[in-house]
C-alpha cells in the first residue's frame, strides 16, 4: 500500500508541475504578445506620444496694428515688458506661492485683487500674469529662485499703450482680456485657431470694430520643454503676421483743440468733411484714459468710472440722445419750401407767441419779433414762426422730411453702440406707449416738434450729418473714421471710398434760401459774436434745448441747479459757399448755444481753415504743416 501511495503521489506532484509550467507559459505568451502589440504593432503611435511629451507647439501671438490720424501721429501702438505669470492648475498652495513671490517682487494688494478676478473669469489651468512691467532686476531675482515655483514663469508679452492718454478716448476705445462674448464672436468669424495665445480683444471704439483688422496672423514656434513643461530649446518657428494699421480721417490737432475747448464742461463734438464723410474730430467729454484697461482695470478704478457723477464712460456723441433746440429750425424751413407751407418771402405777425387751443407757447422773446419772414426766422430765431409751421405742416409731414434727413436713425458710422435717438410721430408714440390714452398723439404735441422739442432726440453725430448733408447741397455721406487700412505684409493701401448714401431731392433754390439764412446767422444774427472778425464765411445756427419745464413760467439759468439749465448745442459749416467742415456741437447744461457752443465752433474753424490756436495754446510741430494736407 505504501508503495502504490508514493507512485501516486510522485504522479500528482508531475501533474502539478506541468500544470504550473502550462501556466507559466501562458503568462509569458500574454506578456509576449502585450510587448509585440506595444513594441511593434503600436510603435508609431507611442512613439508620437512620447515626442509630444518632449515637444510643444507655442502660438506666437502677433503684434497689433497701429491707429495713425490723418497726419501720421500715433493714437494707439506696442510696447513689450515682462510679466509675471502663474498657472494655477499647477500650483499646490496658490497663496503661499504669491507670498512667497512678495518676498522679492513687488506684489500689491490690487494685484492680487486683479489675479483673483482672472482667475474667475478664466481657466484654471491658463497661465495669468500677476504683475506686469516688471523691472530687470526683478526678472532676475526670480530667474535666481525659479525652482521654488513650479506653474510660475516669466514671459515677455505685447501691450497696448495709448500715447496721448485719455485722448480721443471714445474714438479708439479700449482692449480687455477675453470673454465668452468675446470667444462667440471669435467663433462666429472662424478665428478660434488664428487666436490661440492671445489673450486681448477689442471692447469698445475703434479696437472693437476693427479687431480683426488689428490682430493680425499668429505664428507658431516647435520648443523642447523640460519635465515642468518650461522651453528649453527652439526647435522650428513660423513668424506671425503684425496686424494692419488703421490711418484716420479724423485731426488729431483738431481733435486736441476741440477738446481743449470744452474745459470742465460735459459735451459733445462731431465734425464732419461734408464731401466725404470723413470724421475730422468726434469729442465726447469727459474722456477716460483706455491705459488703465490694458492690463485688467482695477477694482477702484473701475468703481471710480462707473460712480462718476459726469459719466466719462458715455460716448456722448453716438449714445447721447438730445433734444436739437433751435438747430431744428433750418431743417424746419427747409421742410417748409419743400413740401410748399412757406414761401420765404411770406411773414408773419410774431406776437411773443402762439395760441393754440387755450393754451399759450411763448416765444424766447417778450413781446414777440414783429414782422417775421423765413430769413429772418432762422436769424434771430424765432419761436412764433415755427410753433405756426409745425402746425401747418402736421406731424406726419414732419416725420417724414426729418426721417429722410437721417434724424432718428443710426448714421452707420464705424464704431459700435450708436443710438437711434427718437424721431416722434404718432406710429413712434403708439409704440412707444403702453396704455391707450399715452399712445394717441394730440395735436397741441406738434407745436413743441416745431422748435426741437417735445419729444424730439438726436444724437449730435446725427445732427452733425443732418448739417454736412445740408452744407452738400442735400448729398449724403456715411460719417466714418478709418481713412484706409494698410496691408502690414503687402504695404497695399486699402483705402475706405467715400459711398454717398443718398441725393435728397431738394431743390437748390431751397436750399440756397436756408444756407443764406444760416450765414445770417453768424454775421448778423445770434451766432454774430462768436464770429465776429472771422476771416471766412461761415454759415450756423445756434440752439438753446429745454431740459427742465418750469410749465411757461419764466426762470433765470443763473438761478438754476446745474444739472436742470438748458443744453447749449450749435450746428455750421465752412466755407459757406464750398464747404470743407461742418460741425455739431453739445454742451450739456451749457445754457446758451450763442455763448457756450459758438465758441468752440469757432476755435475749431479757425485751426482747420487758417491753422490758427486758440489763445494760450501751445505751438507743435504739427500745428505747423496745413491743416488738411490732401
């Protein structure tokens, strides 16, 4: 028995053996197998992989275009400085890092402030500059200590830079870093791959409408990185393409004088070249300096803009909408020859005012203007006349002539944001209103549209194409800004040709009448003093808008709250007979257009047609070559 249980068990125990030896080998044949589909099979594919952990495609974003005036001058350029950045994905302790950055490199309570913010609106795995400009020796105190910080890095970075500050503000606008809104319209223009890398997009002005004009073409550069993802070594690059430069119409002296001109006051200024279109200066005061955005404004700073009491954040010239005042009353009279109410020959009685049913619309003057023809009308502006107009050629006709002229409807200037401003008729005011008895349009509403206002409210840029269109013999141009665009790869000039719009069909006689009286106006008329001595011929009309209705009681602007006095507004053109600029100009709460308007129409004709500073202003080189140099 004893012998037959060993063989048994010696041939269990080779059993046993063989079997572990069958599963040896099987495991080896896996093992065999994963090591050829690895190694042979998938050899491309890993290898690929293992090049891509060693090598990395870096966007090289381009530099921005420039923004030149007419004359060359620099609004809006590049510089490069180094930035401190930190990726947060790849930092374990966010705050001891920036304390321990402080330790060496200025970092100050906005600073961190502004990083957090960047933090919220971005991706956490982006790299997000902590400080900018930093100074050399900063860089190199860092570079010293580099290894303490893995996810934060230096690098040299492009920023826009405003030469003039917060000049022509409203006109260039400003750029910020990129949103979600900003990716759509990214998206929306297929330009999601030309943007990688870039961090800024335009927001407002002129950087916004012609961002992809500006951007240019990104380059790319192949780098080694090491194991913490840091370049080592420049492989391949392709350079990018600068983006294309944008020359303006618009005056930079001009610009600088017209501004000058509104000292502390709130306003607006649109000057137009009447045969293009070309915008020769386009003011909206206060300003804001667009520097304080390119980094990410700060907190206080942009607490600061909002609360504001005058509002810098405002375009006043495309977003403000105003009731025009007497520089309605041109347009007016022209309606008037137009559709055939008046002949200017015919007159009236002007009473100090006019009665219509019971109820009494004073005139400016007390005791009235006496005998009152179309000339005069316009020159020493009478009320009476047009209270009696509006009435005679009712709101329809009057919605129509002002609707035609541009009044109530966005120029199509380049930039975005413009309002429409209000153009009242009894289909605006059904629309307008939600209850039926607000919606009916009463006929005693047509007298105040007569004089500009009611609920008459334009923009002064649509004021000022109003008075270009009139000043060119009724041809109208879209206002724009960008003169021509340059190619920064080809050097072609891509110029932006002056489109007229439309030829209103008004006759010249008509509008000789009306330019007649407006030159009447400057000469003899309520625009006299402001050009007294001008040695040009000007033609203009002033405008006093009604903010706060004391209900026909009179009242004194002197004694007046600042926020409640009438807005001063001025309309004109120069030369009268061949026309190179017109203008409109706002003076919020200014009072009188005659004595806060005129005048800076008149330091504004005066430089662009003689070349001539105002009082006091300093002399530059540029105020030594001729105004209009084409």
């Amino acid at each position: 028995m004893q012998i037959k249980d060993a063989q048994e068990g010696l041939e269990q125990f080779n059993r046993r053996v063989a079997s572990a030896g069958a599963l040896v080998l099987v495991c080896f044949a896996i093992l065999f197998g994963r090591f050829f589909w690895l190694q042979v099979i998938q050899h491309d594919y890993y290898r690929t992989r293992a090049e891509d952990n060693r090598i990395s495609l870096v966007p090289i974003v381009p530099n921005r275009g420039l923004i030149v005036d007419r004359n060359g001058e620099v609004l809006a350029r590049n510089y490069s400085a180094y930035t401190l950045e930190i990726t947060p994905s790849q930092v374990p302790d966010l705050e001891a890092t920036i304390d321990a950055l402080a330790e060496f490199i200025t970092i100050e309570a906005k600073d961190r402030k502004r990083f957090r913010k960047l933090m919220e609106e971005s991706k956490r795995f982006e790299s997000l500059p902590i400080r900018t400009r930093l100074t050399d020796e900063e860089v190199a105190k860092f570079i010293a200590r580099r290894y303490r910080f893995p996810g934060v890095d230096i690098k040299a970075r492009l920023f826009r830079q405003y030469p003039k500050g917060a000049f022509a503000s409203h006109v260039l606008g400003y750029i910020g870093r990129i949103t979600e809104r900003d990716l759509a319209r990214i998206e929306d223009n297929e330009q999601e791959a030309n943007y990688r890398g870039t961090d800024y997009f335009g927001k407002s002005g002129l950087e916004q409408h012609y961002e992809f004009e500006l951007h240019g073409t990104s380059g790319f550069e192949q780098v080694e990185v090491d194991a913490g993802g840091r370049a080592v070594r420049s492989l391949a690059r392709v350079a990018p393409v600068p983006g294309n430069n944008l020359t303006l119409t618009l005056d930079a002296k001009l610009q600088e004088i017209a501004e000058q001109a509104f000292g502390d006051r709130r306003g607006a200024l649109v000057a137009i070249e009447p045969s293009t279109g070309g915008i020769l200066a386009l003011v909206s005061v206060p300003n804001y300096d667009p520097n304080l955005f390119v980094d990410g404004i700060a907190a206080v700073d942009w607490q600061a803009l909002n609360e504001a009491a005058d509002k810098p954040m405002i375009n006043r010239a495309l977003n403000g909408a105003y009731p025009p005042g007497s520089t309605f009353k041109p347009f007016m009279a022209l309606a008037a020859l137009h559709y055939g109410k008046r002949r200017p020959e015919q007159a009236i009685v002007d009473p100090g005012g006019f009665n219509f049913g019971g109820h009494f619309f004073r005139d400016d003057k007390k005791g009235g203007h006496g005998l009152v023809d179309m000339y005069k009308s316009i020159v020493v502006s009478c009320d009476t006349y047009y209270y009696m107009l509006a009435n005679d050629m009712g709101i329809d006709a009057i919605a129509a002539f002002m609707g035609e002229l541009g009044l109530g409807s966005k120029t199509g200037i380049d930039i975005e944001g413009e309002s429409e401003g209000v153009l009242p008729s009894p289909a605006w005011k059904k629309k307008r209103f939600k209850r039926p008895e607000q919606q009916k349009w009463y006929a005693g509403e047509t007298i105040s549209i007569g004089i500009g206002q009611g609920y008459n409210a334009y923009t002064p840029i649509q004021l000022a194409q109003a008075v270009a269109t009139l000043a060119n013999d009724g041809v109208m141009f879209r206002p724009h800004l960008v003169k021509y665009i340059t190619d920064t790869k080809s050097g072609e000039k891509r110029f932006i040709e002056p489109q007229p719009i439309k030829k209103l069909p008004w006759k010249q006689e008509h509008i000789d009448v009306i330019k007649r009286a407006m030159i009447g106006v400057n000469k003899e008329g309520t625009g006299a003093r402001a050009f007294a001595g001008a040695e040009y011929v000007s033609a203009g009309k002033t405008g006093t808008a009604q903010v706060f209705s004391y209900k026909g009681a009179e009242h004194k602007t002197e004694t007046m709250k600042a926020h409640l006095r009438d807005h001063a507004l001025f309309i004109a053109f120069a030369p009268a007979d061949q026309p190179k600029i017109a203008l409109a100009v706002l003076v919020e709460n200014g009072g009188f257009g005659a004595q806060a308007a005129a005048p800076i129409a008149r330091q504004v004709f005066d430089y662009y047609l003689l070349g001539k500073l105002p009082k006091g202003m300093a002399p530059t080189d540029e105020a030594a070559v001729e105004a209009d140099p084409e």
